[in-house]
C-alpha cells in the first residue's frame, strides 16, 4: 500500500506540476484520456533517457488480446488502423503547426513523420522491441535524440502519447488530444545535455514530376489529361436549393472549383427510381458544371450497399454471407448485379444524353468501400472454378475454403477470382463503349498497398473495365489523412503496381482530404494547398476531397472558404512550371449555354413536382407554420415537419444548420418553459452530433437513436423572448467518415414548446 501511494503521489505530482525526463529515472504516466465506448483498460507509459535517446514504454492491458488488429506489415503504411500506440514530440514549443509522430503496431511497424508547413522527409531512426502477452502487450521505442530537429538552447518540450485499441475502437492519451498541439503537456529536459547532441537540420525532400508522356496510347478523347493532367474535385456537393437559410449552394461550389482552375469534378448520380429529387439535383448540378467546362464524372455510390434485389450473395470464407450496415452484399460475380446497379444507372444517363441531345457526362466512379477485404466462396464463382479445373463435387459452404487449401488451389482460386471478375466486366464495358466512350474509375484502391492479397476484386475490375486507350482511374486513399507528406514514395510505387497488373499504364490518383475531424490531422490552408500540390506533381493527376470539421458557430460552407485561394495557386503553380500545358477549361458557346438554360429550367420543374408527388409538401421547405393548442394552464406550440418520400421529416445535412422560427403568445405570463425535439440519426447514433441552440444558447447535448425518439429540455425564461425566437439544428456525423458527403442528415420530425402559464 505504500509503495502504492508513493507511485501515486508521483504520477499525480508529473501531471500537475512542471514535468521532468530525468536520465535513468523513469517517468510513468498513466494514458486516462478516453474516446469511445466500452469499459476503460489500463495504458500506461514509461520514458526516460540515457542521454542520446529517449525511450518509451507502453505497457498495454488488453482483455480480448486475440482480437488485437495487427495487419500493416511495412514501415510507412496506415499503422494507425491497428492496434497501435503514438509518441507526439515537439521540441520547439513556439513554433506552431511544426511537431514530430510516431506510430508502432504491435508487429513493431513503424510510421514516422515530421509536421511543418513545409513538406520534409524524416527518419526517425527508431528501434523498436515488442511483446505480445496473454492480458496485453508491450511496446518499446528507443528514439535517437539526434534525429529530431531542435533548438539546443531550448529544454521545454511539449510531449504527448496515445493508444489506438482497435478491439472495441477505443482512443487513449496522456494529455489532450491526438494532434491538438496545444493541449499537450510541456516536459523538462534540462538534465539531458542538448547542446552536445547535433540536431537533425530536415532538408525538403527531392519531388520527382510522373512523365505524363508514359499515357502515349490513350484515346484521342482522353488526350486532355496529357496536357492537363487530372485536377479532380470531390465531396459534400449536397443540396441545390432546398433550405433558403443554407450558407451555400452546389452552384456556389461549383463557381469555386471552377475559379480555382480544377478541370475536372466528381457528382453523385444515384438511380431516379431511388430518389427522383435527389437524380434532379445531380443532373442540375452535372449541367452547371458543364456551363463552366468542367469534365464531369458521376459518383454512383456505393452499388452493392443495397437494401432488395434478388442476386447470388457474397459468402465469406466462413461460409457466412457478407453483411455491412446490415444489409447483405451482392457476389462481384452476379451479373444481374451489375446490370442492375451499374450498366443500367449509366444507360439512364445516355439515354437521358440521347433524348436531350446534350452532353452531360464523361465517366463514372463506383464506390466499392463495403466489399474491402475477404474472399468470396458464393456459388456463382466457386463452382465455375471447379468446373474449369475439371472438379465435380458439391462442397458445403462453411468447408469451401478448407476444401481449396486441402487440394492446395486456393491460391490459384484468387488468380481465378480475378481473371473471372474482369471476364465478366469486360462486357458490360464493351456495350457502354458501343453507346458512348467514357472513363471509369474506382474508389477505394489501397488494399494493393495494405493488403495485396485482398486487392484481387480491385485488380479485376481495372482489368474487365479498363483498356490501353481507355486506362481505369483509380482513387487510392492511403494519403487520405496524411497527404504526401507521410507518404512520398506512394504515388510511384502505385503506378507501378497498376502498371504491372495491368501490362500497360493505368492512372493511379492519390487524395487528400484536406478538412478533417478532430481525431485527425487538420491542414491548415495553405499546408493543404501544398499537399495536393505535390500529390498532383507525381502521378497524372489526383482528387481533391473536402469533408467537413464541424467547428462551433461554423457550416460546411465556411469552414472550406480559407482554402480555395491555396488550391487555386497549388494549379496555377503546376501550369507555371510547365507540368501542364493548359489551365483554363473551355467553356461552351452561347447557343450551348442556353441550351443548358433552358433544359436546368425543365429538370427543376421535374424535380419539384415529384417531390410534390412523393411527399405531399412543396419542394421548396423553409419553416412550417406553429399550431398552438391551450389546455388548461397549458400551451402546446408545435411544429410538424415533413420532407421527401413521405418521411413526414425535414432533413439536417451533414455540417449544415437548419433555423426555425418560433412567436411565443402570452408570453409575460410563462412561468416554465420546456422544449422537445423529436427525431432520430439514421446512421452511427453513438458517433453522430446534434447541436440544438435556442437563441445562440447552446442546450445540452443528448444521445439520440436510430429509431425517432424524443430528447426534452427544461429553458429558463431569460433565453426566450416574445417574438423570433430561433431554434437552430445543426447536425454532424461524425464517425462514419466516408459517408458523411453523400447521405447521412438528422431526420427532424417535431419541434414543440409546453409552456406553463
């Protein structure tokens, strides 16, 4: 107990006082900060010197160890996504935005990289020890001092570590937050003799330029990339015009991109069946982008996410069938799938071109995100294995993947899967190529970089639906978070991947998302600018995606609004170097233009009156009108809404705010007020945030479902006022990253105000 006490006496005398590394004196500090659900498990840490090192020792508790994620197998990779740990260093507290990060799995994996706001290649050097036990692991880190960059005659430094526990998604930290600068703690490192260790200068690292001369044989339609290279735009283009309140519409965006001198721009098209108002929207936004020159791709979505559909699922090679969001995925090998989901969504398009006698398209992603990882045992794609190896036997599905490693073919079978799935796709490629020469592309391409042996269904499709002339895009997101930055040699190492698959040069785009959420690295506007820029220097092209970070008192609007000026000299820079030969898009003559006038003018007339046709309510919604009923010492003021296909709701987009206006009648009379909001979060309740402010009063923040429930608030008198009164609703999904642009929203289903008088 003594020892106990003098333990903690210590760790709570280090955390609340000015912090010491002492050499051959280890510090222990205790990694409480929790993000995330479930029961805390013990972290803790150790760091001390010997003078020319700093060392760090986490010692993990881990309950379900055989759970532990621990897939990255080389330096450099996303080690993050395993069970890992991080050391933040920053020896030179005063210099902003400038600090180091390490990352180690439990395979002794290292990430290492160097944050300024200049992009710089760093070794950190380290050494690292790892050990796996039966209640957690340990990770050791031996850091050379020597190859950080420091000032000798400054010993505070700000220090901070974490732990990423993958079992049950779980986020760990000393102090403050992952890449929060400013809320780590400071250390003292006067006892270690700094000014005897040479510091690491971090020279910029050498940036060598793709030879775009290497895509000689593509077609004569796709000659533009040559001279332009591929200056892509995606992300958060949600609503038109529906909530006259909203900070900005697609048309806004649009007028950026197309002033920031990107030349090519990524819309959602999903089928008109689905969502006829939403099919209005894309083809209204595709035209406008037309108006300015943009190349247009049409984002399809995420085709095997599907809620009916009779088609051969995906067996896992469990036997079971794979699921995500609950819902069962289709075999890659169903060609009533594709026919479906992909050649007929781009057949509406065509025809829709044809009918119209309008260009509106020149090729379309596919987002394949839920089918990553894993091989598929279905019976539509197993049994045409055996029958082409000449094998009759019906084998049960939980015992197919035995089977195979037993007759020692399951390595073939991943060759199969591959050439099969591109056999299959060839066809479905050659009959749209009949109707009209357009680009494919796909999203996501990493599991090459993390995981080849998954990558068979991503190489296949490059395979089945790209040609020499007519090269697949690929969307790689391995510099997502990092940029290039963390990952120089990235975007040589992919194209030659893709070039060795696919015996001829593909185009292999990188991407950066340049506005993130707290638990990620956020750019600053002119580091983002910079990123994309060498990105774009490197391969023959690379998307530019902005999702939102749901900052207080700010919408997705204006929180992107610092960094158009930088993307636009990232693009002005690489045409001055003379990378590319051409800038500014070609826009449509006046005939042409007014031609796209006139059909906008017709799809929005469509548009409003299927909304009408499918909800009841007018397209155009802003504010219901208050019913108020009086019982007794009672007064009920309620606002129902409604919204599209009968939701009777009105939809809070992802990083936009909804206002709604409230009069109070006897109001001088009101001795208590409470105010119930009713509604529900349709995808990852526990991730998502609802932000209700009553007059700029932020009221607490209270879980919601997936199914309608409603939160209630008691609101002191001095928040109201008797005449317009705002409730405003902001909405932020906050977990579900890659989803958080194309669908999610808040369904806002009542307001109503139960005043005692």
């Amino acid at each position: 107990m003594k020892k106990f006490l003098i333990i903690f006496f210590l760790i709570s005398f280090f955390i609340n006082a000015q912090l010491k590394i002492k050499i051959n004196s280890p510090l222990i500090l205790n990694l409480t900060k929790k993000q995330g659900e479930g029961e805390p498990v013990e972290t803790k840490a150790k760091i001390y010197s010997d003078g020319e090192s700093l060392y760090f020792i986490f010692d993990c508790k881990e309950p379900n160890i055989k759970d532990i994620k621990c897939e990255k197998k080389e330096n450099d990779t996303e080690i993050w996504n395993d069970d890992s740990v991080e050391i933040f260093i920053k020896p030179e507290i005063d210099k902003k935005g400038e600090y180091f990060q390490i990352i180690v799995n439990t395979l002794g994996k290292i990430y290492d990289k160097f944050l300024s706001p200049s992009i710089a290649e760093w070794n950190s050097k380290c050494e690292v020890k790892t050990d796996i036990k039966n209640d957690g692991y340990v990770i050791e880190v031996k850091l050379p001092i020597s190859s950080l960059k420091f000032n000798p005659e400054k010993n505070k430094w700000k220090i901070n570590l974490c732990r990423n526990r993958k079992t049950v998604l779980q986020y760990y930290t000393f102090c403050g937050w992952y890449h929060k600068e400013e809320e780590w703690e400071e250390f003292d490192l006067s006892e270690i003799k700094l000014s005897e260790i040479k510091p690491n200068p971090i020279f910029p690292i050498s940036v060598y330029t793709y030879d775009i001369n290497k895509l000689m044989d593509i077609s004569k339609k796709l000659n533009w990339i040559k001279e332009e290279r591929i200056r892509g735009y995606c992300g958060w283009l949600t609503n038109i015009e529906r909530r006259p309140e909203y900070k900005h519409n697609i048309y806004q965006v649009i007028d950026k991109i197309d002033e920031c001198k990107f030349n090519l721009i990524v819309l959602r098209y999903y089928p008109y069946k689905k969502s006829p108002s939403l099919n209005g929207e894309s083809l209204l936004a595709m035209l406008y982008a037309k108006k300015k020159g943009l190349k247009v791709c049409a984002h399809l979505g995420y085709i095997g996410n599907i809620e009916t559909g009779e088609y051969n699922w995906w067996i896992d090679e469990n036997g079971d069938i794979r699921s995500y969001w609950s819902r069962n995925l289709p075999s890659l090998f169903d060609e009533n799938f594709w026919e479906d989901r992909f050649y007929k969504v781009i057949k509406e398009l065509i025809d829709f071109e044809k009918k119209e006698n309008i260009d509106i398209f020149d090729g379309v992603m596919i987002d394949l995100e839920p089918y990553r990882g894993g091989i598929d045992f279905s019976d539509i794609v197993f049994y045409e294995f055996l029958k082409r190896r000449g094998i009759d036997e019906k084998v049960d599905l939980k015992k197919r993947k035995i089977f195979l490693l037993k007759k020692k073919l399951l390595d073939e079978y991943k060759i199969f899967l591959e050439d099969y799935l591109a056999e299959i796709l060839s066809k479905f490629r050659d009959k749209i190529h009949k109707e009209k020469e357009i680009f494919f592309a796909l999203y996501p391409f990493n599991d090459w970089y993390i995981k080849p042996e998954d990558s068979w269904w991503q190489v296949g499709i490059c395979k089945g639906l790209g040609k020499k002339e007519i090269p697949f895009f690929v969307w790689d997101d391995n510099c997502y978070w990092t940029g290039f930055t963390g990952n120089q040699k990235l975007p040589e190492k992919g194209q030659k991947f893709l070039r060795e698959k696919l015996g001829y040069e593909g185009i292999f785009l990188t991407s950066i998302d340049y506005i993130t959420y707290p638990r990620y690295p956020q750019y600053s506007p002119e580091k983002a600018g910079e990123e994309y820029y060498y990105l774009l220097r490197t391969g023959p092209g690379a998307w530019l995606y902005g999702e939102n970070n749901p900052e207080r008192g700010k919408n997705i609007w204006e929180n992107h609004l610092p960094y158009w000026e930088y993307f636009k000299k990232a693009n002005e820079k690489i045409y001055e170097e003379g990378i590319i030969k051409k800038i500014e898009n070609e826009r449509p003559d006046k005939n042409y233009i007014l031609k796209i006038d006139k059909l906008m003018e017709k799809i929005k007339e469509r548009t409003k009156n299927d909304w009408l046709k499918n909800s009841g309510v007018p397209y155009y919604i802003s504010d219901p009108e208050c019913k108020i009923e009086t019982k007794e010492n009672k007064m009920i003021i309620e606002k129902k809404l409604n919204g599209y296909e009968k939701l009777e709701c009105d939809l809070v987009y992802n990083g936009t705010k909804a206002e709604y206006k409230f009069d109070i009648p006897n109001f001088s009379k009101i001795k208590k007020l409470n105010i119930e909001i009713e509604g529900k979060m349709p995808f990852n309740p526990e991730g998502g945030i609802l932000i209700v402010k009553i007059n700029g009063i932020e009221m607490e923040r209270k879980k919601w479902e997936k199914e309608y429930i409603k939160n209630r608030w008691e609101i002191p008198i001095s928040y109201i006022k008797k005449e317009g009164n705002i409730i405003e609703i902001s909405y932020f999904e906050r977990e579900n990253v890659f989803e958080t642009i194309y669908d999610t929203n808040f369904y806002l289903k009542s307001i109503k105000m139960e005043a005692e008088i």
